[in-house]
C-alpha cells in the first residue's frame, strides 16, 4: 500500500475513526522527520505488533528554545516519505505549525519530577513542549500503541508519565537505539558534525562503554561511575560536557551507592562544535 500523507487533524482523526471501526490496531511513531535508520527501526517495529503504523512528522517549535537549532533543523519531505514508506508505514501524519498550534492555542501539559534534571536542566521548557505536542499527536491520530526510541532516555519515562498520568489507553514501546557503524547513535542532529568532529563523537559511545564495562565488573559507586564517563569524554579537548551520570534508571534517582539489584543509565548530553549530542546506555542486574 502507497504511503498516505494527511495534513489536517479533522481528516486524521477520521481515518483512526475509520481504521478503528474496521478492527483495526493503530500504531504511532512520532519523528521530527529527516529520517534515519533509527527511525526505520522504529516503524519497521511498529509493524510487527500493529495493522495500520501512522508516522508523525512534525517539527515541533514548543520543544525548542529560542537560542536552539529549530530555524536550521534538517529536512527532507521527499526522502522521509520514502524511508516511512519502505520501513512499512501506512501514513504520514504532517500537519503545519498552524494547524498545530492555531491562533489562539494556550495549553500546556507540564510533567513534574523526571523533567527536572538532566536535559531538563539545560532545556527547561523543552518536556513541557515534548508532552503537549505527543498528547496532540497522540489525540490526532488515535494509537493503540506508540513507539519511542532509547535513544531519548529521558523522553521514554516523561512520555510513560504522561500516558500513566493521564490514564491514556495507549500501550507504549521502546526501542533500543541503532547506531552507526563506528558507535555514533543515529541522529538528525549528526548532518551538522564536520568529518573531524564526527570522529572527535566516537568518544561519547567509547565513554558510555567504559562506564558499562565497570559497573558489569561490579562498581556500584556512581560518583567513580561518573568519573569513568568524564575522564574518557574529556580525553577530547573542545568538548563541553551538559551532564555525563550514572542515575536509576526506572527514577533517574542519584545515590551514593546502587544497589545491586538496581537497573542503571548513563546518560551523557556534550557539545561538540555548535552541535549538542545525548546519548544514553542502560546496565541492566540480569
Ligand atoms: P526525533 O525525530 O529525533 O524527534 O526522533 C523521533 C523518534 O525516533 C524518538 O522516539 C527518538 O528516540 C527515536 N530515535 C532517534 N534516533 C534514534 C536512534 N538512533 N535509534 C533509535 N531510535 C531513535
């Protein structure tokens, strides 16, 4: 089946009225489009577990913050058509800014908690548009199941959140984070790293490695954790680094010690150039 694209929410809500009616599952991938392979993951599994996967694309101007990159973020209708369309979506959900947020528009979903730390901290508003814009897109297109991808550590427990917190019926996936060749996660972002800064990148994973290495080898210190992740990013000089910690990975909690049973993320956020990257890995006990 060719790719659908919709661009009105009235007309996407009623195809999910239609699909639904039908006996149909739905299934949503939210992007901001210039799809990846991480993308593709992201639907291609979506396909497995629903009958009809709507794609979203929608750069969403209330995640960013006025110093961000929203004026010069990629984008590539034509490739993320056909990228949706190979990895098996059904329809492409794209809808303006306008018709998003029309004039007028003056709601905001805002998640305590979780959305504190880390990116919250260097992107404070950025949860706040994170929610309400998933909880629209989420409204338009109707989903029995939505799936999100690790690499956005912090964004999968804020959306698990907001679909517990709102008593959304919607059943929520994660998918692990697929990466280049070298280790670099996938990103949009990446199309702004020069060659050599794309090298200097390889040292996020590396660092992320290390980490993980210690805590398997049985380090429950998270302040030594923390070090482990440091040390090895600052073996590159021009990088600035948001937060690399070792935290809970259920509560983002950061104590003295974990406990053995505790599942751990490290969560890292540098600046490499102009370009901010994150990146995050999960130890799990067993
Ligand atoms: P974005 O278009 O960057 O807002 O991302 C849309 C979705 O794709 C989010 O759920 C991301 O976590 C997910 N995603 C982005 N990069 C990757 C990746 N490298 N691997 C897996 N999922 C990803």
């Amino acid at each position: 089946m060719a790719l659908e694209v919709i661009r009105s929410i009235r007309a996407m809500q009623k195809i999910a009225d239609n699909l639904r009616m039908s006996g149909k599952h739905i299934g949503v991938v939210p992007t901001m489009g210039y799809l990846h392979d991480g993308h593709a993951s992201l639907i291609h599994a979506a396909t497995t577990v629903s009958d009809a996967v709507i794609v979203t694309l929608f750069v969403n101007p209330m995640q960013f913050a006025a110093n961000e990159d929203l004026s010069r973020y990629p984008r590539d209708f034509e490739k993320d058509c056909r990228i949706a369309e190979d990895a098996g979506a059904h329809f492409l959900f794209a809808p303006s800014v306008e018709e998003m947020y029309p004039k007028g528009f003056a709601t905001t979903i805002s998640i305590d908690g979780i959305t504190q730390k880390f990116e919250g901290v260097y992107r404070p508003t950025h949860f706040d548009g994170v929610a309400t814009v998933v909880a629209k897109l989420f409204t338009a297109t109707k989903p029995h199941i939505a799936v999100f991808g690790q690499k956005d550590y912090q964004q999968t427990l804020v959306i698990k959140r907001l679909v517990a917190d709102l008593n959304l019926d919607i059943e929520i996936y994660i998918q692990p984070t697929i990466r280049e060749p070298e280790g670099l996660a996938m990103s949009s972002r990446n199309v702004y790293l020069s060659s050599e800064q794309y090298n200097q990148a390889l040292v996020i994973s590396k660092a992320i490695t290390l980490a993980m290495n210690s805590v398997q080898s049985g380090n429950r210190n998270r302040e030594e954790l923390n070090s482990i992740l440091r040390i090895s990013l600052l073996t590159l000089e021009n990088i600035e680094i948001h937060y690399a910690a070792a935290a809970n990975a259920e509560t983002l909690e950061e104590p003295y010690m974990f406990s053995e049973n505790d599942s751990i993320v490290f969560l890292v956020a540098v600046k490499i150039g102009s370009t901010r990257l994150i990146d995050n890995a999960v130890w799990n006990p067993n």
